[in-house]
C-alpha cells in the first residue's frame, strides 16, 4: 500500500477528499524515491485511486495500474474537507478527530467509518484470488489506507487511528501462519 506523496494539503495538514491536488515537487521526488524498492517485488495487480494525486504517485513509481479502483478514494471529510483538526476542533470548542467524531455533510454528504470499511473491504475481497499469484500494489490516501490495513487485520475500522501512514510513504501487509499480519509500515527512502 502506497500513500500519494506530499500536495499542498497534506503538507498542511488540511483533510484532502474530493479536492484533487496536485503532487508538489516534493511528493514527486518521494514518488520516485520509492521506485527502486518497489521495483524489486513482483505486482500482479496495481490498484489506484482515481486521484490525480494517487494515479501520478503510481507513474512516479514505476507501477503500471492495472485498474483505477474508485473504492480506494479518501474518506469522504463532507464538512472538514480542506480544514485541519485544530480548525475543526477550535471551532467545535473541543478536540475532534476523525477516529470517534466522524465526519458532517457538506458540499458532500461525509462518510462514516462504516461505510469506508464496506469500502476497502471490496477491494480486499477483490485483491485476495491475486495474492496467490504474486504481489498486489494499491495507491491510496492516508485514512483509506489506514482503515484497509485494519480491516486486513480483522479490526474495527476505528483501529485505523494506530496506523499512521505518512505521505509518500508505504507498508506491506502479508501472511505468517496463514494469518493477515503487517510485515512493515512507513516505509520511505530518503530523498
């Protein structure tokens, strides 16, 4: 799983869904610093959000996408989409976050955590019958990752807050024991 690489609203810290932002030249070069890891493994399948953030991270990276997976947008902010958390929490007068406030419609009706599980969730039951044959890459978005890892591990959607997953960035979710674990996280090359 790979996070897009830095845009001018994750840089900020703003919530980024529907807005499609560009790479900044830092998230290129993070983009390609990831090439020649990834290069090493071998991909079945490559995944990618329809985001022109998500899809340029994929050329960057060398992955050649099989399939522009709409189930792998971010979660839908509704009311927070372009806004950070001390801002939404400043004006709700106490701390939000994501993980236990969810999100409130806005110019988009918002998403609950529920609903991106159900989600990620088709794109895992999507994957699996390649995963027999090789590797599957996907190329997402910070939370949308973070609620796949846990549903990959048989968690809550809630669990996603334990995995932060910093842009540019990617893990690995594999096997041991024929169990789902998470075999590396954040992972990144210095650029």
């Amino acid at each position: 799983m790979l996070r897009h690489g830095e845009t001018e609203w994750s840089r900020s810290g703003q919530h980024t869904s529907v807005t499609d932002l560009p790479l900044l030249p830092e998230g290129e070069a993070q983009a390609r610093a990831v090439r020649g890891p990834l290069s090493r493994r071998r991909f079945v399948e490559v995944r990618v959000s329809p985001r022109e953030r998500a899809r340029r991270t994929a050329e960057l990276a060398g992955l050649a996408t099989d399939t522009v997976d709409p189930d792998l947008v971010e979660v839908d902010y509704g009311r927070w989409e372009g806004r950070t958390t001390p801002d939404i929490s400043a004006e709700l007068g106490r701390t939000w976050s994501l993980w236990t406030d969810g999100t409130e419609p806005g110019d988009t009706p918002g998403e609950s955590l529920a609903e991106v599980a159900a989600r990620v969730d088709r794109v895992l039951e999507r994957v699996r019958p390649h995963l027999t044959e090789g590797d599957v890459a996907l190329v997402a978005h910070g939370h949308v990752l973070r609620v796949l890892t846990a549903r990959w591990l048989g968690l809550a959607p809630e669990a996603g807050s334990l995995f932060a997953l910093h842009a540019g960035s990617y893990g690995v979710l594999g096997h041991e024991h024929d169990r789902p674990v998470l075999s590396g996280w954040n992972v990144a090359t210095d650029h």
